[in-house]
C-alpha cells in the first residue's frame, strides 16, 4: 500500500503554545488529505479535508482558528494547534487518498499532550 | 440512525474459530467501502476494500459486500491472538474523497 508519513509521533507542549503537525505522502500525490482526533476508547473524529491548493474545509464544531491546516503541495499537509490548551490533547491522525472513492492511507499519529 | 454502525462489541472468540463482524451503513449511494484495523495506541491500517456485491477473499480475510440490504461484512478465518484489534469499517459515499468511519468493533481471540 501507499505510504503515508506523520511528525511527529508524540510532542508534548505548554499550554498556550502552539504545535505543529505533519503529514506527507511518500510515493503518491495527495489531493486531499484528512485529518482526524481520537480519545481513548473512541472513534476516528473527522475534523477537516485538506485540499491542495484551497481552504481546508471544516466539520461542524471543529474551529478554524485553532485548528490550522495548510495543503502547500501534493504531498504535504500540515496541521497547527494553536493557543493548545490541556483539552486539546489527544490523538491527530492524517490520512491520503489517491483519488476519490479510493482506499485511504493513514499516517502514524501523534499523540498530544499539553501540560 | 448513524451513517455507518457497528457493534462495539467486544466480540470474543476462541483462537482458530472464524470471527464475523457487521457493518451496516445508511446512505445508499455509497459506492466503496473499507476495512481498517486498529490496535490499541496506534492509527489504522488497511485490511480490505470491497467495492462491488459479493465477496472478496484475501487471504484469512473476506470482505463481504450486500448494497441492497446496506451492509458489509468481514470474516476472519482461523482467528489468531494478534488479530485482537478493533476493527473499523470506513463507507466513501459515490463522487466524493470522504470516508465515513464507523465507531469500531474490538475483537478478543482468546488464546
């Protein structure tokens, strides 16, 4: 399968601080890229579709403001937490398809945590 | 009704027996259908897609599709300790670069 790359895998940040995210195809190009959190024990959250090139669009409840995401080339993504706060923290996972209705690929996490 | 279900589970079975996990999802339009597999602290990792009614066999993994009735099944043969995971089954509705996630099934095999 596709190869998809997340960095880093863990960080850990002081409140108010800001982190950045990540995620890159390896060997294919990525028109649109996904981003998800995850807390313990629960499902993938869709948080926002990255687009090349474009705005990233959001999912309802999910702040644009905070939650930064940059789409600057086929293969790259980036997601930027800003202002982190003590609930922010959790999993982020990115994941890339190749085209639509396509298997997704995801990258390895990273875990959150701000103290 | 959620877009895609699953029971949460977990589901048990007895090393070597066949583990047999449900999705069921709502929109009818959706034309591909995925299933993840996620260990604990890790991110998921693609088992199978199935795309057309029928069922798709790759290895002890059968993917296992009804777009009549709306669902989608994966069989897992000879079940091992290390396929204990939660299982995720992931709907792309036609036309579109989104997958709908379903809330998981974790999946014991006792040794």
């Amino acid at each position: 399968g596709a190869v998809v790359s997340q960095h880093p895998s863990r960080v850990i940040c002081k409140s108010g601080t800001s982190v950045k995210i990540e995620c890159r195809s390896l060997d294919f190009q990525a028109t649109t890229m996904f981003w998800y959190r995850q807390f313990p024990k629960q499902s993938l959250m869709l948080m926002a579709t990255s687009n090349e090139g474009s705005k990233a669009t959001y999912e309802q409840g999910v702040e644009k403001d905070k939650f930064l995401i940059n789409h600057a080339s086929l293969t790259l993504s980036t997601l930027t937490v800003t202002s982190a706060h003590p609930e922010d923290s959790s999993f982020y996972i990115c994941s890339a398809g190749r085209g639509a209705n396509t298997e997704a690929f995801f990258g390895q996490g990273t875990r959150l945590t701000v103290v | 009704q959620k877009e895609v279900e699953q029971n949460s589970g977990p589901l048990s079975v007895p090393e070597g027996a066949i583990a047999s996990l449900n999705c069921t999802y709502s929109d009818r339009g959706s034309q591909s259908f995925f299933w993840y597999r996620q260990y604990s602290g890790k991110s998921p990792e693609l088992i199978m897609f199935i795309y057309s009614n029928g069922d798709k066999e790759d290895g002890r993994f059968t993917a296992q599709l009804n777009k009549a009735s709306q669902y989608v099944s994966l069989l897992i043969r000879d079940s091992q300790p290390s396929d204990s995971a939660t299982y995720l089954c992931a709907v792309s509705p036609s036309g579109t670069y989104k997958y709908i996630f379903g809330t998981g099934t974790r999946l014991k095999v006792l040794a």
